[in-house]
C-alpha cells in the first residue's frame, strides 16, 4: 500500500485517500453534487488503483495520482449520463439532472 506522495514542489507527505475523496466531492458539488458516500466509493476505487498501479514501497507523484483520479471520476460522470432517471427509464434529462448522481 502506498503510504507516501510527491507533491509538485517535490515535497515528500503521507497518502490520504480522505484528500481524494474530498476532492472528488468539491468537483462534483460545483455541479450540483450532494453524494459524498459516492465520493468515498470512488476515491476507495481510486486507492485500488494506485495500489495496482505502483508497488508498495513507491512514492507516486501527486500527477501521477491526478490522473487516477480523473479517470475513475470520468468514468462515474459518463455512468450518470447512461442512468435512467425515470421510472418510464428515460435517460433524456439534462446535464443539470444527471449532476446529481454525485
């Protein structure tokens, strides 16, 4: 498990999968996002990840993390975009509506 990052300035600081999630959560409550239980989901997804991704004793650059991050959150918006949000299961709602699978 990663226990520690590189921050751009090249500071060395613990891994806080909290950090993601808060992250991810701010980026989705700029869209109308209340769901922060999804936020931790998706940062524990993130975590899974990262951990694949690097070996234990490797200190990932923050970047490196970034982009983790932006996949998985990728991934949870076009999910959004495909829910049904009816119960006729329509999926024509707008990007507003959708926002709030977050």
């Amino acid at each position: 498990m990663i226990s520690t990052i590189r921050k751009r300035d090249g500071k060395l600081v613990s891994y806080d999968n909290y950090k993601i999630a808060n992250a991810i959560f701010k980026a989705a409550e700029a869209v109308g996002g209340k769901d922060f239980g999804l936020a931790l989901n998706l940062a524990k997804q993130v975590e899974d990840a990262i951990n694949k991704k690097f070996h234990p004793n490797s200190i990932p650059a923050v970047e490196e993390i970034q982009d983790i991050v932006e996949k998985y959150s990728s991934i949870a918006v076009m999910r959004a975009w495909q829910r049904p949000l009816s119960s006729t299961g329509s999926s024509t709602a707008g990007p507003a509506a959708r926002a709030t699978y977050f």
